[in-house]
C-alpha cells in the first residue's frame, strides 16, 4: 500500500502555489494525493491542471469586523468540517499539509479530530487567522521568516522557507518576449497585483504609463476582470488578468518587478534575485501582514518599499527609475540570501509524519 496525503489551502494564489510546488517532490516518494478546497474557490481552477483529485468542501471566512454574513458562515464552516470529515474517513490520508486560507480551518480540525497528522505552512511573519485556529491540530507549523517562530509553539515552528516551483526557474526571456509581443529592447517592469488583483495599484500604474513607457514595456498581471479594455492596443503594455505556464518566461524576460507583498509572491521574486518594489496592503483593508512581511524584506536589503498610503504616480515613476539604476545591488543581495530548498525540508517533515 502506498502513502496518501491530503493537501489543502486557498482563498488566493498564494495558498496553492506553494502546494503545487510541492506535487513532483510528493509523487518521487509515491504519495497518492488529494487536494481538499472549496467548491469553486481559485484553488479548484490552478488544481485542475495536475493530475490530483480534487474535493470541494463548504468553507465560511472568519473577519475581524462587522458583516452580516459572520452570522452565517460558522454554519458554513460547520457543514465543511462535516464534508471534509466524511471525505477523509473514506481516503484514510497518512498525513495532511495545510497551505493555509479559510477552507483548511474545517479541513484540518477535522482530520486532527481523526487522529491524522497535520502539517501546516505560515507564510506571513505573524500567522493568520486561519492558521491561528488550526495551530492547536498541528504537529508542526512550517515558516517564511525567522520572526515568525517566536509568534509559534517552539516545540512546533520550522523555519522552512516557500516551496517554489522549480519551473519558475526555468523561464526564456525570449519566449516572453515573443509572448508579448513586445518588439523593441527597452526593458521589462512586470507589475504583479496579487491573484485577486489590486485595483488601487492598477490605477496608479496605468494613470503612469504617459510616463513610463518611454522608458520600460510594461507587462501588468490585473487580476481578475481587471484587465482595461481601453488599453489593449497600447504600444509596450500588455495586460493579462492571471499567468500559468507562461510565467516563467515572463520573469526571465522581466527587469525589475512591481508586486504587493504577500508572502509567496515575495519568496518567488526572492528565488528569482528579481530587484523589486513593494506595495504591501494598507493596514486600513487588512491585518497589516503584509506590511511586515516587506519590513522585513527591506531590511534584509532584498526590496524597496513604497506604503499604499504613499504610492501615486509621482512616486511609482521616481521608484522605477531608482530600482533600475541599482538593480544589479538588489540582486546581489538576494542572490547572498540563504533561500532554503523548502520542498525537499518540508517533504521531509512530512514523512516523519507519515511513519
């Protein structure tokens, strides 16, 4: 009989990225896997290009305000973790690894109430809300940044890094070229919003474009249904609302990268030595996570760092031309860090968990 896990994590990109990068390194040491997600979440759609089964369960998000819907989704959770119990009493997983986001709460707690073990991965500096109510179901908690064992159980935290996936790695600049059309040498800003897209950051950056594309072709991942359709035919910008296969070659074409600074995104651009600016999310719209997490990154030397408060065009068009000038420092930077191999650290934390 071969091993069996059960990933799960989504919500955005970034809770499933790291799980896909994570599947060639699972099926070398014969895992049979499953990915348990919500029933139409992003996860369901990145999923569906591997060969993984795949299990939708109810899932409710947890805030840390007013809305009406707090009301509601705790039945929502509760039907999940009924779901999620009945799949994972049918599959009898070895092992489970949680990437995090609101569908592993019920996802989790239900495998721990079944006696099977269960990694998790943090990849913010302090952890998440979600993770906050699986920590307790958890053999070990899996990080980004050394700061964020000291937020954990010692006994349980792993400074592991994100698994990336290693085709990234992999990109043709040419490709990408060609991929975009772009037909002249200047060279490439890609500006990456985030999975869900950043809208505030889209503006800016097209209000900009008078100003920038003299200078750069600018390749604009929006998010989706944030593509601008006035803008299509604009000479050196290409616009796309979300990249797969391509992405690779798009970051070996690219220069210098725009991006907010959620922490997979970062990891990736860290991987990559891609000199970067970050727009981390305003703490007015969210826990402020991700104004740590670029914190951090600038204070290692690997990014520069704009606050949402702060970013127009002005300043977008100053900061581009800065990063460009000193591109080759930020890259040597990253290219010093101690970027871990996280898969193959996290792969086998799992099978010690599986013996």
């Amino acid at each position: 009989m071969g091993k069996k896990i059960v990933l799960t994590g989504g919500g955005t990109a970034g809770h499933v990225t790291a799980n896909i990068a994570l599947l060639p390194y699972l099926k070398e040491k014969g895992y049979e896997i499953i990915y348990i997600g919500s029933y139409d979440g992003i996860e369901k759609r990145l999923i569906s290009d591997y060969d993984v089964k795949y299990y939708g369960v109810a899932t409710g998000k947890f805030r840390r305000y007013f809305d009406p819907k707090n009301f509601s989704d705790p039945f929502r959770v509760l039907k999940g973790f009924k779901e999620a119990r009945k799949i994972l009493k049918e599959e009898k997983p070895d092992v489970l690894f949680s990437k995090g986001g609101f569908v592993s709460v019920p996802v989790v707690n239900a495998a721990a109430r079944l006696g099977i073990p269960c990694i998790l991965h943090e990849s913010d500096l302090t952890p998440g809300l979600a993770n906050k109510l699986c920590v307790h179901a958890a053999e070990k908690i899996c990080c980004n940044f050394p700061e964020t064992v000291n937020h954990l159980p010692a006994r349980k935290a792993v400074l592991t890094g994100t698994p990336i996936r290693d085709e990234l790695l992999l990109g043709n600049a040419m490709a990408g070229k060609k991929f975009c059309g772009f037909e002249d040498n200047k060279p490439v800003l890609m500006v990456i919003g985030g999975s869900l897209g950043a809208q505030s950051v889209n503006e800016v950056v097209r209000n900009a474009l008078p100003q920038i594309l003299p200078y750069f072709n600018v390749i604009h991942i929006c998010g989706k249904e944030k593509v601008d359709n006035l803008r299509l035919d604009v000479p050196g910008y290409k616009q796309f609302e979300y990249v797969k296969a391509e992405l690779k070659d798009l970051f070996a074409l690219s220069d210098i990268v725009l991006s907010r600074a959620g922490a997979n995104s970062i990891c990736e651009l860290l991987a990559l030595h891609k000199p970067n600016i970050l727009v981390p999310l305003s703490a007015k719209v969210s826990r402020g996570d991700q104004i740590l997490n670029a914190k951090s990154f600038e204070q290692q030397g690997f990014s520069m760092v704009v606050q949402s408060e702060d970013f127009d065009e002005t300043v977008l068009v100053k900061k581009i031309h800065e990063l460009y000038e000193s591109r080759d420092r930020f890259a040597a930077k990253m290219s010093g860090s101690n970027q871990r191999n996280a898969a193959k650290t996290i792969v086998k934390l799992i099978e010690e968990a599986t013996k």
